[in-house]
C-alpha cells in the first residue's frame, strides 16, 4: 500500500525550546498509527507540527505532495481532520453549528446533510443533543463531538489527540470501538497519540514510541505490545 | 405627561444610534478583546463621505449604500493594514494604535472637510408622522432603520456560513483554522461589518446634531456605556443597553440634572456598571481560574 503520511526529519518547538528532533514516521493509506510515549515525549507536539499550528521544520508529504509549508487552512483542505488536545470544542455554538463548521470547506450541501445523518449515526447521544450548547455537554460527548466535526471535513487522514485523555473507561472503550468503525466504513486514516498504550495498540496497526522528541523504537502494534522489555521500560503496564 | 413621553420617544431615537455604535464596538471586542476608541471617529469620517457624495449631486439613498459600502471596504482596510501586523502585540500597543487612529481620522476630516458645522440632511419628511406630537419623523426612521440593521445583522450571523464561520473565529481561532477557516479574513469581514454600522449611526446622528469632527465623541461614549450596560460580550444585551442609556439619558437630563450635564449620566452608568455589574445586564461573568 502507498503512504499517505511521510514524515522525514521533523524539527519543531516552542520558542526556544525545541521538542523535537527530527522525527521521521509513515503512515499507510486507510492505516491506523499510533504515537506513543510519555508526558513531554512531544506527542501533540508532532501533530501541532504536521498541521503547522507551530513553527516546524522538515519534510512532511501528503500523498506525495510537500504540505509543510501550507498554512494551517489549506493543509485542513487537503483533507487532514485534527482533532486537538483539549478537543477545540465551539463552546458558545450548539452540537449542529459545531458539525456545520466542521464541513466549513466542503460546498456540497446534500453531501454534507448525509455526512452529519452519518456521524449521528455513530454517536446518537450527539443527535439527541443537536440543539444544546456544546459548552454543556459531558467530556466525553464533547471528544464524540470533535471526532465528529473532524469526520464532517470528510478527511483522508484523522489526527487524533489522546481521545481518551481524561474520560471514564467505559466511554473510552466505546470511542476506541467507533473508531475503528469509522477507520475501515469511511476509508480514513488515522494517526493516534495516547498516553494509554494498550489501549492505542489495540486499535492501530503500526506504532511509534517517543522519547524526547525521537522514535526509539517502532514496529508493528503486535510485535510492540508482545515484546515485554519495551512494554515494561516505556509503556508501563 | 406629554413632555415625558416626548423625551421618552426621543429617548429611544436616541438609544438607537447609540446601539448601533455599541453593536460595532461589541463586534470588534468579540474578536479582539478590546474597545475600539476610533469607532466613533471612523463613524463620523463616514459620515462626511456620505455628505461629500449627497453634495455631489447622489440621491441620499444611493449616498447611504454607496457610503456603507465604502465604510466597509475601509473597515477591511484598516484591519489589513493597520490592526494585522499587531497580532500578538500587548494590549496597550493595540489601545495607543486605536487611539492613534481616533486622532488621524479627527485630524483627516477636519483637514479635508474644515471644522465648520454642517447641516446633515434626513430622508424623512420634517412633518412628524399620523399627526402625532410625542415623535418625529426622522426619530422614528432612525428607530426603523436601526431595527432593520439589527434584524439584518442578527440573521447574518445566525442563518449564513459565513456568518457561523466570522461567530466561530471570533470565540476560537486555533479550532477555526483546524476546520479550514480563513481566520484573518473573518477578522478583516468584522472590522469591515463594524465600521458599517458604525456608519449608519453616524448618518442617522449627523441631521439631529449637525455633521462636525467632534460629531461621535460624545455618541461613543454613550455608546459604550449602552455595550456594558448590556454586557460587552453580549450583541443583543448591548442593543438593549444602548436603548437604555439612550432613554436615561433623555429623561435625566430633561427632568432631573438639565441637558448640560447629560453627558455625566454616561460616565455615570460606565462606573457605576463597572464597579457593581461588570459583566453587565447579560454579558458572560468572566472567572479566571488560578
């Protein structure tokens, strides 16, 4: 299969504090990837990078066009849904202009109509909630709502920033299950970033271990998740 | 009880003027956080091209949209040039631009236009309407045309993409940008908006107090007043609030202190709202966590 995502040599940081140190990772066309690592291993750091949210240097292609020096917008438009650490949430706009926003690029009405009917579908709690202020939702509705209005972009490639990240297990494992419906129904590809390693290799198919702005070690998610030494030294459980 | 009423319905005039302006300046502190201070000069200079094109032999109506339609491409103007290359400067660089502004537009329209007051003209007839004594003619257009500008404004915002788009930019630029919006443009678009309103304010102002460079000092401070009466986040609470003060001040100065201290009722109500109320009538309270 052809990469959709090449990443070679990904410099970037905040300030004068650079984070990373020319990372270099792939992702396949429809693949799921998981980037794993500690706190301040330069997780978010890598997908702010990609979108170029920060200033960053290195070579990142999107189907084999350089996408590194577009501005955040157009590398949205070439169809990078990023779904941001702290969820990005509208807060003061309702659950439908929140998804409405999330189709801003596309011009196809009736194409979007069906898109929002899709991702109902997959999180009915956000259609039973269409007219409240997405600002009152629970934590997790709101991360349901922010994979949604990254799918409403109708994406090639989904970025994912620890979905999981401060939600009770239970709506962890049913975001992670939809996930995995959403990768193989809607032919996106989505590169992962969690702090929970199990669960992130459970779901994806390849990983990438951090460790001060650096791969370390990567591999395939079974070769990672049998091998004990690196599940005992970086993953920890 | 006449006289009451009168004041009460001049009052409301009034209070239009001054909602529109503090809607101008409520749309430009939703995106940046601050007050513009040269909303009311960048009114009054619209005003004098509005005068410029009637003398020029235009129809008032053609003058009125021609005029809105300059006042918005200058607003874009003005944020292009002037406002963008701030991104990420402190907020007393922004205040010393605004005020900087506010000088060059007092400065540029006394220049080009001479300091001598001029009569404004109104599009509503001099007889005042159904033989009524409370209100005139033009007060009641200004009341009519300021209801329009709102319900157009909120519709816009409400019902478009783009007016969606310029509301989500507005509250959250990073997630904006992660959807694929152009946020200096909507940025651009809100400036543009606001200085037309603002234009508007100034046209319907200029017949009840003549046109002069000094026309808006007053008028955006009551205007201000209105937008924190009502809550400075808040469009539609800085509406009501601008009718308020506009009613206020009428009845104050007509019944209480005279017309020549009217202007204090607006410094007034700015300390008193600040010091009991500050997020106003219906603005966010706003809490920091620490």
């Amino acid at each position: 299969m052809a990469a959709l995502l090449e990443v070679a040599g990904l410099r970037a940081g905040y300030g004068a504090g650079q984070v990373l140190h020319g990372l270099s990772f792939a992702l396949e066309e429809g693949g799921i990837a998981a980037i794993l690592g500690a706190n301040g291993a330069g997780k978010t750091t890598t997908l702010r990078a990609l979108c170029n949210m920060i200033p960053a240097a290195g070579e990142i292609r999107l189907a084999g066009e350089r996408i590194d020096r577009l501005a955040t917008e157009d590398i949205v438009r070439r169809g990078v849904g990023h779904v941001p650490d702290g969820r990005g949430t509208f807060v003061h706009l309702t659950v439908e202009e929140n998804l409405r926003l999330g189709a801003y690029t596309r011009t196809d009405k009736a194409a979007v109509a069906t898109g929002m009917e899709t991702v109902y579908g997959y999180f009915p709690r956000l259609a039973e909630r269409r007219k409240q202020q997405a600002g009152t939702l629970s934590g997790g509705e709101q991360q349901m709502l922010a994979i949604s209005r990254a799918l409403m972009l109708q994406p090639r490639l989904l970025l994912l920033d620890e979905p999981s990240f401060g939600l009770a297990p239970l709506v962890v494992e049913e975001i992670f299950a939809i996930m995995r419906k959403i990768n193989r129904e809607q032919r996106v590809a989505v590169l992962l970033v969690e702090q929970n390693a199990s669960l992130a290799l459970a779901l994806a198919d390849h990983a990438y271990l951090l460790e001060t702005g650096r791969v370390v070690i990567s591999g395939t998610a079974d070769e990672i998740s049998r091998d004990e030494s690196i599940r005992r030294s970086y993953l920890g459980y | 009880m006449e006289a009451f009423w009168h004041q009460v319905f001049s009052g409301l005039a009034a209070g239009g003027i001054y909602a529109s302006l503090a809607l101008a300046l409520v749309m430009i502190y939703q995106a940046t956080h601050l007050v513009n201070f040269a909303q009311g000069e960048m009114a009054m200079f619209s005003t004098y091209i509005a005068w410029a094109l009637i003398q020029a032999g235009l129809p008032y109506w053609v003058a009125f949209f021609l005029t809105l339609g300059i006042s918005f491409a200058g607003g874009i103007v003005i944020e292009r040039t002037v406002i963008r290359p701030l991104a990420g400067a402190s907020v007393l660089a922004v205040v010393i631009v605004f005020i900087g502004l506010l000088v060059i537009f007092y400065a540029m329209a006394g220049w080009i236009f001479s300091y001598v007051l001029k009569p404004f003209p109104s599009p509503f007839p001099a007889e005042p309407p159904f033989g009524n004594k409370y209100i005139g003619a033009h007060e009641l257009g200004v009341i009519a045309v300021t209801l329009v500008v709102l319900v157009l404004l909120f519709a816009f915002f409400r019902y478009t993409k783009l007016g969606l788009a310029m509301r989500a930019a507005a509250q959250n630029p990073v997630s904006s940008r992660l959807v694929g919006i152009r946020v200096g443009w909507m940025l651009a678009l809100g400036w543009g908006l606001a200085a037309a309103v603002g234009a508007v304010a100034g046209m319907m102002v200029a017949p009840l107090v003549f046109l002069d460079p000094n026309m808006m000092s007053g008028i955006l401070l009551y205007a201000f007043a209105g937008a924190l009466l009502g809550g400075i986040d808040n469009p539609a609470g800085a509406v009501l609030g601008g009718f308020l003060v506009g009613v206020l001040e009428n009845l104050i100065g007509a019944f209480v202190i005279g017309n020549e201290l009217k202007l204090s009722v607006a410094l007034a109500l700015i300390v008193g709202v600040l010091v009991v109320r500050p997020h106003g009538l219906f603005g966010t309270r706003i809490v920091t966590r620490v």
